[in-house]
C-alpha cells in the first residue's frame, strides 16, 4: 500500500489526531493546490474539477476539528476523489 493510500484510509477513519500537515498532503495527493485567504482560511483548488474547498486552519493546536474532517470526508467523496 503506498503512503498516499495509507494516509486516505487513515483520513476515512476520522482520528481524533489527525494534522494541518496531513491535511494539507491530503488535499494536495488528490490535485489540490492550496491558496491561502485571508486569516486562518484555506482554500483548496481543484483544477480539473473547477472545485474549491475553504477550511480554517486549526489554531493554535494543528489538530483538524472533528466536524471538518466530516465535512471534508463527505465532499471527497462526493466528488469521487476517494
């Protein structure tokens, strides 16, 4: 299994420890290209998909927020991404 599927399958697992780093490696092994706005907004962009997702960074711990993990679990899948 490569590392970019472990990560994945760690991801849909929703861990409570789960990282900014992690999510940010995530978001970029599916062709996301992150684009920082203004404060502590992300957002990603999808290009093929011509797709957007904002998130908060996490401040000041770097532990994503169950409920965004969620949110993001959902959208992946539901673009078919994971």
């Amino acid at each position: 299994m490569s590392v970019k599927q472990k990560l994945i399958e760690r991801f849909k697992t929703k861990p409570k420890n789960f990282t900014w780093k992690e999510t940010i490696t995530l978001c970029q092994s599916l062709g996301f290209s992150e684009i920082q706005g203004s404060g502590s907004r992300v957002k990603f962009f999808h290009e093929r998909l011509d797709f957007v997702i904002c998130i908060h960074r996490p401040h000041p711990s770097t532990i994503v927020k169950e409920y965004v993990l969620r949110q993001l679990l959902d959208t992946l899948e539901r673009k078919e991404l994971i």
